[in-house]
C-alpha cells in the first residue's frame, strides 16, 4: 500500500514541501530513497523503537521510503515523524482521513518523545503559500510558528498525540497567535543611557545613527564608554514591526536558536562577536551554508568591538553586505541568500597600546605601528561608515558630579518619531534613510543654493568620494527629521560633514 505524507527541508531561508511517499508491500527489507544523509538514514532505529508507543512497529515486510523531490539532499532528524506516520498508515496500522492536509516535522526520541527541530517558521508560511490545513510540530519549536499568525499550528509532545489527533481519536486546538506586539517587552539588561557621564556629541551621534540606521565608528583611548554606549544603543531603537519579526526569526529558526522556544523574537537582535572569530561564523557558510553573525543581527545591531583586531578577510567580505543587505552563500550544488540588513558599530582606540594623542598619558607606540594599526580598516569599508566620531576621556569633576544625563527613554521617543516620519515618507517601498538610491536622494535631499555650496567645498576640501557625498545627504536627511524639518538646513549639513570628516582623519 502506497502512502503519503508531507514534510519540508529549508534551503537557506526558504523552505520546500518534501513529499514522503512509503510503500509496503511484500518481502523483508528496508529502503530509504531520495538522497537522505546519515540522519535521515539513522531514523529507521529511532522510528522503529518509538512506534512500541503505539502499539506498533516496523512490519516485517518491504519497506520503501522515498524522500521527493529527489535531486535535493535532505539532512537533519525533522523527517522521522513524517516517516513514522507513513509506515503506520501504508501498512494499515491506522487510517488517518486527513493526513495529507497538513505539514508535518519533528524529531522521535525513542520512548516516542517529539524534540524540537530547525526551521518551524518558515515551514509554516510555506503551508499557508501552498494552502495547507496547517502544520504539525514539536512543542518545543510550535511557539515560534504560532506567532506569526499564518496557518493553523498544532503543537504535540509525543508520536502518540499526533496519531490520535490525525485518527479523530483526539482533539487538538491550534495555538493562538498571542498580542506580542501589544505589550512592550523591556530588556532591564540593556545599560541606559542616563548611566553614561557626559560624551553628549557621540550621544548625539548614535541617537543620529538609530533614527536612520546610519553605521558609526567609535575611536577612543581605552576607559572612555565606547562599549557601554555601543550596548546601549538598542535601548534607543524603535520596536520592530510584525514583518520585521518574522524576518529576523526566519534566519533564527533556521538557525536553531533557542530564543525562539517562547515564539517570535520582538526585541532587535545585538550581535557582537568577539575579534577571533572566523570568516565563516561572521559572514555564514560552513558544510550546511549555515547564517552568520551579519545574518543574525538583520534588523538590529552588529558591533565590532576592537575592529582593527579583526582579521582584514572578516572586515572586507561586510563591504558586499552594508551595500546589498544580502549575503550570497554558494556551494556547488545550491545556492542561498541570507537578508543582512544590520546597523554596523564598531569601536577602536587610536593606536595600538591605545593612549595615542590622550592626555595625560605617554603612547608607547612607533608611527608605523600607529600607521600598520589603523590601516588595517581598509578605506572602502571606512567610506561605509557614515559617522565617525572620537570619544574623549571624561573629565573627574563631571564623572564625580551629580549631574543627571538624559535618559535612553527619552532619546528613543525621538528616535521613533524620526522613523514615523520615515515611513511616512516612503510608503514601506525602504524602511529607512539610509537604504535610500539615487532617485530618493534627488527626491528627498534638496538643497538650497547655500547648502550646495557648503556641501561643495567639504567635499573639495575634504576629498570626498561620491558615496562619502551620498551619505553625507542621508545623515543630513535624518538630522533634519530629528528636528522636525521638512527641508535639510545648513546646520544640518555641517554636523553630517563634521561626523564625515572625522573618518578621513583616521
């Protein structure tokens, strides 16, 4: 008797429908067809042991399994409850009326336990695209499916519940959606900005930098609150949207995060990997093109603390990204695209041994030293970063004062009404100033006779590239959201050159 069921495989962020056909029939063998990789094939022990829960277990006939389509590899553990459900009503063990209208993933663990796998959410927008019934999954990963509110996911702890369920034996409610975006979830472990003596300017800046999305590079001796404020940073962020929480726990799904046991991820992801890490764990890849820290910090944060420690193959495979908003990662039967669509901040000192033009301190290094350490960020990724600022040490009287510093609260009401002012503007085609083309920028970035002429000269004097011209116009664009200015002032333009020709001087 020949049987169906439906599963899924993702290939990179994008999931297909995988057709488990299973036919038993006579004779005594097990076959296992389609190109399944070891544990795929190792689920015929842990299917076999787990169907005893059910008052079952591998007929003792010819068993064919075949995974379609079949030029596509499959890997992991999610098809053993497809397989088991298969062999249990091709050799007419039980009769499931309505098997073929739902999505179906999970792990066995051999007492029958279903274990959590990679990949439920975007499985389940795959079942509302091609008009599933719904989608059948561990507890462990139904949260995060549920959430998104696109089909109907039915959550199950054990291959028993699911056969009863699939029998008419045993009724099983989809999970509801909840109202996650209803309540505010604060993170208390996020520094707030009112714990930060003085720096007002680099303040300024990265208050500048989350209403735009504008990248921002932090130089400073060692002690000064690069860190602190870098961590800061989310706390001024505006929450994310539905779309932008599906996005962002697609990539984590695929992943296989656990932060997405409680469903969807609604707070904007801060990555931050230390300097050794490899090419792989920050850009992505490995045997199974697995995402990288730039993919898993889409629509958040990416900071690089120390960036000159980072090795220069790191640093210049995140050219491509911070123009393109996607990685590539191509292998030689496949290819896959991760969205990268990350705010870069990084911090570095102004030398080596870090005291290089402080006061009060003697630097220890050499000038070619100083000169082989800051070269290490090339000038294509420093033209990237629109906003260059040096953090000076604080002076003691203000670290010792009882000045109070404004608060990251009152910083993210304006970072917020700057976005609602850009997202008014461009109707949801960007989300951002900086993710504005050529045609925006004519559009948007007007100038006045006067404007044009300072812009002129900076760029004269300065040297600038035509990207650095560009960007120049974005950071002045959300300057002048900031202060509520439907046209970008000279004043708005000289802040966005100042925090431009910071970085020229590195």
């Amino acid at each position: 008797m020949l049987c169906r069921v439906y599963s899924a495989a993702c290939v990179g962020i994008e999931a297909i429908t995988i057709t488990v056909e299973v036919d038993v029939s006579k004779g005594i063998s097990f076959y296992m067809v389609g190109l399944p990789d070891s544990a795929v094939r190792e689920s015929q022990q842990r299917i076999s042991t787990a169907m005893h829960t059910v008052e079952a277990g591998i007929p003792g006939k010819r068993i064919t399994v075949n995974l379609a389509p079949a030029d596509i590899r499959k890997e992991g553990s999610s098809f053993d409850l497809a397989i088991a459900l298969g062999i249990l009503a091709a050799s007419s063990r039980y009769v499931f009326p309505s098997l073929e209208d739902y999505l179906i993933m999970g792990e066995l663990a051999l007492d029958g336990t279903l274990r959590p796998v990679k990949g439920a959410l975007p499985v389940a927008l795959l079942a509302a695209r091609e008009g599933f019934k719904g989608c059948i999954f561990p507890k462990g990963c139904a949260c995060e499916a549920a959430d998104a509110g696109v089909t109907d996911i039915y959550a199950a702890d054990n291959l028993r519940e699911v056969v009863m369920f699939l029998s008419g034996v045993l009724s099983l409610h989809p999970l509801s959606s909840g109202n996650i975006f209803d309540n505010e979830f604060v993170d208390e472990s996020i520094p707030d900005f009112e714990t930060v003596k003085g720096q007002e300017h680099v303040k300024r800046g990265l208050e500048i930098a989350a209403a735009g999305c504008h990248n921002v590079l932090m130089s400073g001796a060692p002690g000064t609150g690069k860190t602190l404020m870098a961590k800061a940073l989310p706390g001024i962020l505006p929450p994310m949207s539905k779309e932008e929480a599906i996005e962002t726990s697609v990539v984590y799904s695929v992943y296989g995060s656990s932060n997405l046991q409680s469903g969807l991820i609604t707070s904007r992801p801060f990555r931050a990997p230390h300097h050794s890490s490899s090419l792989v764990a920050i850009a992505g890849g490995g045997s199974k093109a697995m995402p990288g820290e730039i993919s898993l910090a889409h629509n958040g944060v990416l900071y690089l603390d120390e960036m000159p420690e980072f090795r220069r193959s790191v640093l210049e495979i995140l050219r491509q990204p911070l123009e393109d908003k996607t990685i590539s990662i191509s292998r030689a039967r496949y290819k896959v695209s991760y969205p990268c669509d990350f705010m870069l901040v990084a911090s570095m000192n102004p030398c080596p041994c870090g005291y290089h033009g402080v006061p009060g301190k003697e630097c220890s290094c050499m000038p070619y030293e100083i000169s082989r350490y800051r070269s290490r960020i090339s000038g294509p990724l420093l033209d990237r970063i629109d906003l260059n600022m040096e953090v000076n040490p604080i002076p003691g009287d203000r670290l010792m004062g009882e000045e109070r510093m404004e608060c990251s609260t009152a910083i993210r009401e304006r970072v917020i009404a700057a976005r609602d002012v850009q997202c008014r503007r461009f109707k949801g085609r960007i989300n951002t100033n900086s993710q504005m083309k050529t045609m925006d920028i004519a559009r948007y970035c007007r100038l006045g006779s006067a404007e044009k002429k300072l812009l002129s000269n900076a760029i004269n004097r300065f040297d600038l590239s035509a990207r650095g011209f560009t960007e120049i116009l974005k950071v002045a664009r959300t300057i002048a959201d900031l202060d509520s200015s439907q046209e970008i002032s000279s004043s708005h333009l000289a802040e966005a050159i100042q925090y431009r020709h910071q970085g020229n001087s590195l």
